[in-house]
C-alpha cells in the first residue's frame, strides 16, 4: 500500500475520532490539521476539491451552502458536486476524473452551517 493510500485511510479514522464527540466538525479543527508519520495533511482546502501537496489524488471534496455550484445530496444519498470553474481541463477537476477512474475514495465536508461541516466518507465517483 503507498503512503498516500495509508495516510487517506488515517485521515477517514481521524474523522471518524471527531465525530465521536460531534457529528458536525467546525472549520477551526479541520485547518488544525491531520498529522501522519510526522507529515501535517490539511484534510480540506480553500477550493472545493482539495488535493494536498504531493498527493496524485484529492483527499477531499467540499460543498458550502451559499457556494456557486449547484451541489446536492439526493434522498438515496446520490451526490452531485460540480467541477471547479468551467474548464474541465483544470488540474482539480483532473484530479477528480483521476479519483473516479482509478475509484479513490474520498472524504465530503458537507457545509450544514458557516464553516461547519458534516463529513461523509468514503465516497468513490461514478
């Protein structure tokens, strides 16, 4: 297993610890940072679908209630997230084609209110 695969499953653990004493995770404790093996991993960035540095895959994908994008959560739990911008060629949305064909699953900070967040995970694109 690559390092990059053990710090992803760390991460969902360390969500998982978080949520034990609240479901919603505020925005001050996700930017305090993961550590793993002594490397500090910001688990959710400033743009939507979050890659950190020397990552091949993003970590996570983050939908804010008064975003831009028409992001949604339907009743089976089918989510729809929008690419970033409206290129499709930009790094980020590359990345997100990249997760989906080689099925990584990510972390979704879902915004219930400002800069609160519910995370759902893993979740793999289809």
């Amino acid at each position: 297993m690559t390092w990059e695969n053990e710090c992803r499953l760390a991460a969902f653990k360390y969500i998982a610890e978080l949520e034990q004493f609240n479901d919603v995770i505020t925005g001050t404790i996700l930017n305090a940072r993961f550590t793993f093996r002594g490397r500090t991993i910001n688990l959710k960035g400033q743009s939507g679908i979050w890659k950190p540095k020397d990552f091949k895959y993003p970590i996570s994908i983050t939908s804010r209630n008064n975003g831009i994008y028409q992001d949604a959560i339907d009743r089976d739990g089918i989510i729809t997230y929008s690419y970033r911008g409206t290129n499709p060629n930009h790094s980020d949305n590359r990345a997100l084609r990249d997760a989906y064909e080689d099925q990584i699953p990510l972390i979704l900070f879902n915004e219930v209110r400002e800069s609160h967040y519910q995370a759902t995970w893993p979740i793999v694109i289809f």
